[in-house]
C-alpha cells in the first residue's frame, strides 16, 4: 500500500498517524514529517474531530466498530485547509496485541456527494 | 490474618502511552454508555453544527451518524406538527448561555410528544450546546385526556382555554384565521329530566359537530 498509487495513512493503536504514502503527500499536499506523530483527526473537518476520537476510543474499549472494511464518502482536508471529498476504506488489524490502522484514500469529482 | 497482595491495575501504566490508551478506554465506556440511553442527546457547537450525537439522536432524525455531523441542527430535526421546526436557528446555536426547555407535538394522531431541553457546555468560548429530546407523549396523552369531557370527547373548559391560547400565540407567529364555533342547546335539561342522562349524553353525542365527532378519540 505504501509503495501504490493510491493515497494510504497508517496510524497506530492511539490514532497518531505512523506513515502516508508519496500517493497521498500528492494528492492532499501533506508532507509525511507533517503528519507523523499527528492525530488522524488533524485530516478530518472540524466538526467530525469530536466524534472521530470518540469513535475512536470506543473502539479501543469494546473492539467493536461500523466503520470498518466498508467504503465511506468523507470530506478529507488537505495541507491549504481545502475539503476534498474521497472515498475511505478503512481496515484495522492486531499486530502484537495493539491494533493498527490503514485507509485508502480516494479523491473523488468536486460535486460529489459526502456520506455525511 | 495473612496479607493481602495489592490488586494489579487493570492496565499497567505505560509512560505518557498508556496513559492516552486508558484516557481512550475510559472515553469509549462513556460514549457506549451513552449511546445505550433512551433519551436522544446531541451537542452542537457555536454555529450550530452537530459535532456528536448518540444512537438515540440519530435514531430520532432517521438519519445515519456521518449524515448528521457538521448539519446544522435546525435542518436535521423533524418539523412540528404544523410544519414549523422545533427549534429556530438561533436556538441551535452554540455561544448561547442559557438554558432552556419545550414541548414540541410532531403529530397530534398517533400522540407522539418530545420535551427538549438544552444547557451550554462551559467547556471553551464559543460554548457549545447539549440539546436532549425525551419522548413525553404518553405523559402529554394523559393530560390532553383531562382537557375533554369523558362523554363526548369534545374539549372541556380547561381545554377550550389552552387551545384559544395555542391558537391565539400560533396566530401571532403566522396571520390567519382562528375560528370558534359556539353551539347551544335549548331546554336541554328537560330531555335530561324527561328521559334521563343516558339520553341526554346519546343527544350531546349526536349534537356534537361532525368534524369534532371524526378527529375525537
């Protein structure tokens, strides 16, 4: 995913951001030693931050989630504070006994519709 | 008596780290607990917009959770029973220190009554707000049965006196027309007399205008 064409973050069990791929420095205009150690909400609008942490830490204390391994159509803010609508795929996986987080990130046409 | 060992904490402290992950536990138990509740809760921020909601919100608006964040309250909320909103935008946004309460009717038949109440979030300036949407229809069904006359279903005096003003404030809000129909009965109480009350109460039932006969219980 890493070395693909199509925009990927990692984050870790806490929701900080290990990684992103030159796929999405490119499209968002993040650049990685931007993003590494940040919390994934710093790519979300506003108004989604509260609720993502919250999501977030219920995951971690019940392990359950609606989100996950299903496309979801969410506002993604780039580097200049743009919203670009894209399409997130997000999988989580236990590696060592602490869950790992991964999306695919695609940008989708101007007028489309969010999820949200 | 033997001592007893100390109990282990349930998740070892593990620097700054572990810390954040039992802040996380501890935040997801009370949003689970939450969404568990019967009442619809859901916070705003200063221009209104939901920024969290629990299952109960969004099963109240019928709408999925990413539908509902950053939607201005006002729009996502059902509209009254006459077609208005519940709340008017400046009610819904943040910045607003006081706290408040109504009673909002979305349908008059089937009964179905929500009592809002909302209190700022004294958390950062611009103060967000916390709305909560209880279900009272049973309890509104209760006193609207105390506002009619056990025979005839028809409005009793007490009744009669909350609908003028509903419908005198509703006037004030949206000009139009409030019409009252006065009926009288002559020398009723001789049927009464004559023939007794079952009569009386078979005549009122019959007397009764048709319209109010079809949208009584």
């Amino acid at each position: 995913m890493q070395q693909g064409d199509r925009p990927f973050v990692l984050a870790d069990s806490l929701g900080q951001i290990v990684a992103i791929n030159s796929a999405f420095e490119q499209a968002y205009g993040w650049r990685d030693q931007q993003l590494r150690g940040k919390s994934l909400s710093v790519i979300l609008p506003a108004a989604f931050q509260m609720s993502h942490q919250l999501g977030f830490s219920r995951f971690q204390a019940l392990e359950i989630s609606t989100i996950l391994a299903h496309p979801l159509r969410l506002k993604t803010v780039c580097v200049d504070g743009r919203e670009v609508v894209s399409e997130h795929f997000i999988v989580a996986e236990k590696i060592g006994g602490a869950w790992v987080f991964g999306a695919t990130l695609t940008p989708l046409p101007d007028q489309t519709p969010t999820d949200a | 008596m033997p001592d007893t060992p100390p109990l282990p904490p349930s998740h070892p402290p593990e620097g700054e780290q572990g810390l954040v992950a039992e802040l996380r536990r501890t935040l997801g138990r009370l949003d689970s607990a939450l969404g568990q509740i019967r009442e619809a809760l859901v916070l705003v921020d200063a221009a209104g917009q939901v920024i969290w909601s629990n299952a109960a919100f969004d099963g109240l608006v019928g709408k999925r959770r990413l539908e509902i964040l950053g939607a201005g309250l006002h729009r996502v909320l059902p509209l009254n029973h006459v077609g208005e909103p519940i709340l008017t935008i400046e009610q819904t946004r943040g910045a607003n220190q006081n706290s408040g309460m109504l009673n909002a009717i979305l349908s008059e038949l089937p009964l179905q009554a929500l009592e809002v109440e909302w209190h700022p979030v004294l958390t950062e300036e611009p103060n967000p707000l916390m709305f909560s949407f209880r279900d009272v229809s049973d309890r509104l069904a209760l006193a609207t049965q105390a506002m009619k006359c056990s025979v005839t279903g028809l409005l009793n005096r007490r009744g009669l006196l909350e609908r003028i003003q509903t419908s005198l404030h509703h006037l004030r809000r949206q000009p139009g027309l409030v019409t009252l129909l006065f009926c009288d009965l002559n020398h009723f109480k001789q049927v009464n007399d004559l023939y007794g009350h079952h009569v009386g109460d078979r005549l009122l039932n019959r007397g009764r205008p048709t319209s109010a006969r079809k949208h009584s219980p």
